[in-house]
C-alpha cells in the first residue's frame, strides 16, 4: 500500500532535479542576452542622444533579424535530445552539426542582405536625420556578428539536447563581460564612437560561437561523428525549423499589433504599454527556462521510448509553470508602487500602467502553463502542431484587439486582450497534451 506513494514521490524528486538542474542555468543564459544590449546602451549613451537614438534602431532592427531564427536553438534541442535519448550520441551530434551549418548559410544570407539595405533599412524604420547615420554605421558593423550569433542559438540547442544549459550559462557570462570591455576600450579608448561598440560586440559575439564551436568539434570527434556539411541533413533541418519560424513569426506579430494598438491610444498609454511590455518579456525569461527544461527533458524521454516518463514529466513541468507564475504573480503585485518609478514620473503614465500591470500579474499561471506546455510540444517535435496553433491564436487575437480602441477602451483593455490571447494558447496546448497525440517515440520523429 506504501509503496505506490512512496514511488510517486521518488519520481516527482527525480523530476524536480532534472528540471531545477536545466531551468536555472537555462534562465541565467536567457538573462544574459538583454545584458549585452543594456551594455551597449550605457556605454554608447554618454557619446549623445543621437547616438544613443541611432543604438536604438539599429538594434531592434538586429533583434528581430535574429529572433525569428530562435527555431535553430529549439529545434535542435528537440532533435539531438531524442538522439540522446535513444542511446545515440554519434548521431545526436551530427543532427546537431546539421543545424549549427544551416546556422552558417542563414546568417551568410542574413548578412548578404542587411549590409547594402542598411541605410534604407534605418530610413523606413523612422530614424531622424541626426540619428540615421549612426544607425546604419552600427547596424553594417553588427550585421558581421549574424552569422556567429545564428551559430549561437544552434550550438546551444545541441547542448541543451545534450542535457547541458551549464556551458552555455558559463560562455554567456563569458560573452558578457568580454562584451562591456571591449565596448568600453572600442568606444572610449581607441575613439571609435558608435563603431567602437559595434565592433567590440561582433568580436564577443564571434569569440562565444568560437568556443561553442570548440565544444561541439571535440565531442563529434570524441563520438566519431562527421563535421561536414550534409546537404541532406540541413534540409531536414530547415524543415523542421519551418513550423516553428511560422510560430515565432506569428508571435512577433501579436506583438507588434499590441504595440500599434497602443500606439493608438495616446502617448501615456503608448509609454507605460513599453514598461509593461519589457517587464513582461522579463518574467517569460524565468518561465522559458523552465521550458528550455521541458524540450531537452521529453526529448530524451521520448527518444528512448518511454511514454509514461514523458507524460509524468510534463505533469511535473506543468505543475512547477503554475507555481512560478503564482510566485511572479504575487511579486508583481507586490512591486508595482515600487516599479514604475524606475522607468518614469509621469502621473499620467503610472495611472495607466498600475490597472493593467494588475492584470499581467494575474495572468503569469497561465503563463506559466502556457511556456511549459510550448516546452513539452516543443521537445516533442510537435512543430506542425504549434504553428496552426498560433495563427489560430494570431486570428482570435487580431481583431479583438483592433476593436480596442474602436470601443473606447484603455491599456487595462488592450492587456486583457493579451490575456485572452495567453488563454487561446493554453487551450490549443492543453488539448494537444491531453490528446497524447503528441507523445510518438523512437530516436526520429
């Protein structure tokens, strides 16, 4: 009779280190990407306001340019992770190898494009005349470190899959403080200006995929796994890739539409919309680590055919989702007189955010639902699956939205919105999980 309990508990203890042990080094990385830029900011805000207008541009531009191939560290994941999974580490590393060369043709492509539109590019996006030229300087320079950063996202998939987020946590750090040095020595010491700092993170960026790259060859030749590019494995690659730059594109979208509703609503809307908005991409960094968790954990379940660990996987992920948004939750609550200071001392601002940050502290459950169960797809392979799910929330989403200000309302309205756009994707989600549609094992999909 006692047996049953206690074996349930060893497994949910076993769970629980797998995940902590992923998640938190996993979140520390994720932290570490908004670091760079918060560098760059502070270094190249003391050279002037154009300047530091120019940065701005230039590196939202950079930003979504590399976002939308987040795909290239996912699905990796996924892939190399089930090779674990089934036993398979030469195989698991050479699936890897494939998506770090579809990495390297991406950002060639990238590149080829971004440095001779760059100044049309600035000029479309609205830079004024006194910031453009700073734009395009930074963002040609930048444009260099696409490749290496691609080259990022895909070797961190393969030790993510590997069940390693320790090495990238360690080269993030690394990448980091080599950043705000050479930032500072570029820019100050060598009088570079604005190229100062583009320089010194391209030579950051390409120094992580460096040392990335080191780690992934000595283990393709510790396993006795090919280095060359293998057509037919990058076209697998980018295959699989697909569904979920289809789900990330959309993503962007709601994203982009919220902040043109915004934009709509007046000024003070508009301001306290983006404090809200950065606070929310903060607390996705804490669930998206649990995630991460989530794609390297049922890979590996999935890859060595057992349905039953997945499933009490995801049901652990699920659980430990809720209880972190609870947690952030509570946290938002509790910070928000203390918050919005930080960022402004417009009354008309602090008015419009406190209702609405409210209602982003009451949605992080299902946020953390939401995340988790992306995870879970996510790592089993279930891209197809995600991308319709999206442009069906990306279709709900839309017009209710767009009706906003149409009906009078204010930003409270608009972030209720995007909760409801959280709550389409945890039903579209749940129902896949509860399905068990997604749940195919073996060391492919």
């Amino acid at each position: 009779m006692t047996q049953a309990p206690a074996r349930h508990r060893t497994g949910r203890r076993r769970h629980d280190r797998e995940i902590v042990s992923l998640a938190v080094p996993a979140f520390g990385s994720l932290v570490a990407e908004p670091l760079f830029l918060m560098a760059d900011t502070a270094i190249v805000g003391h050279l002037g306001t154009a300047q530091l207008a120019g940065l701005g541009v230039a590196s939202a531009l950079l930003m979504t340019a590399v976002s939308v191939f987040v795909f290239l560290a996912y699905a990796t994941t996924a892939a190399v992770a089930r090779r674990v999974g089934a036993g398979d580490l030469q195989a698991a590393i050479r699936q890897g190898m494939d998506g770090i060369w579809l990495a390297l043709l991406l950002g060639a492509a990238v590149v080829a494009v971004v440095i001779p539109t760059a100044s049309g590019v600035v000029d479309l996006f609205g830079a004024s005349d006194a910031a453009a030229p700073y734009a395009t300087t930074y963002l040609r320079i930048s444009a260099l470190g696409i490749p290496a950063m691609l080259v990022v996202l895909a070797a961190t998939g393969v030790l993510r899959g590997l069940q390693d987020t320790k090495t990238p946590l360690y080269v993030a750090i690394a990448g980091f403080v080599a950043n705000g040095a050479l930032n500072a020595g570029l820019v100050y010491g060598a009088d570079l200006g604005i190229a100062g700092s583009a320089w010194g993170t391209v030579i950051a960026q390409w120094g992580m995929a460096v040392v990335y790259l080191v780690v992934v060859v000595r283990g393709a030749r510790k396993h006795g796994a090919s280095l060359r590019p293998d057509a037919a494995g990058i076209r697998a690659s980018a295959q699989a890739g697909v569904p979920l730059l289809v789900r990330t594109l959309s993503l962007r979208a709601i994203l982009m539409i919220a902040t043109a509703v915004a934009a709509r609503l007046g000024d003070a809307d508009i301001a306290a919309h983006q404090i809200i908005l950065s606070l929310w991409s903060l607390l996705a960094f804490a669930l998206d680590a649990i995630a991460i968790a989530g794609q390297a954990i049922i890979g590996r379940y999935l890859g060595a055919g057992d349905a039953q660990g997945a499933r009490e996987a995801c049901r652990r992920m699920v659980e430990w989702g809720i209880a972190v948004g609870v947690v952030l939750g509570i946290l938002v609550v509790i910070a928000r007189p203390a918050f919005l200071p930080l960022f402004t001392s417009d009354s008309a601002v602090k008015d419009a955010a406190l209702p609405a940050l409210l209602i982003v502290a009451l949605s992080q459950p299902i946020s953390g639902i939401v995340f988790v169960l992306d995870g879970v797809l996510m790592g089993a392979g279930d891209g197809p699956y995600l991308a319709w799910a999206m442009l069906l929330t990306l279709a709900v989403f839309t017009p209710v939205a767009l009706l906003v200000p149409v009906l009078g309302g204010g930003l409270t309205a608009l972030w209720a919105t995007m909760t409801l756009m959280m709550t389409v994707r945890m039903v579209t989600l749940w129902l896949r999980t509860r399905s068990g549609r997604w749940i195919v094992t073996g060391a492919t999909r």
